[in-house]
C-alpha cells in the first residue's frame, strides 16, 4: 500500500486542479469541482466534460453551438 500512496496523492492533486479549472471555465462552482475532482481522482472531469458551461449572468445552462457565439440565448448578454 505504500508503494500506491504516492501515485494516488499526484492523481488528487492534478485531477483536483484540472476539475478544478475546468469547471472555472464553465462558470461552475469551482471550488466543489475542486473538491470533487481530488476526492475521486479526477473522475469528475468526465462528467465535467459532458455539461455544458452556465452563464455568468442567468446561470442557464449554455447549449454548445452557441459556445463559439459568446452570446448567451436565454438573457442575450456576451459571457
Ligand atoms: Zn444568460
């Protein structure tokens, strides 16, 4: 078990950190992402990968064809 800890501790840190950062690029909790990301590995950046970002101003979920727009649809201001 010894031998595991230390390869276990690096996949937290650096799943942890790229959930982490990811999820800041989707206007999402960062911090729970955080969080979530280093308890499970970076398991969560999967998940992540598959939601859609929110908007900063009405925290609608963004449909991905309008990603390239920066327009969000619901409330029509630029994230
Ligand atoms: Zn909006």
């Amino acid at each position: 078990m010894g031998n595991l800890l230390i390869p276990l501790v690096l996949a937290s840190l650096i799943g942890g950190v790229l959930t982490g950062m990811l999820a800041y690029g989707r206007n999402r909790d960062h911090v729970l992402w955080t969080i979530l990301g280093a308890a499970l590995l970076g398991v969560p950046l999967i998940f992540l990968l598959a939601f859609s970002a929110l908007c900063p101003h009405c925290k609608m979920p963004i449909p991905r064809r309008f990603h390239k727009e920066h327009l969000c649809p619901y409330c029509d201001k630029e994230f």
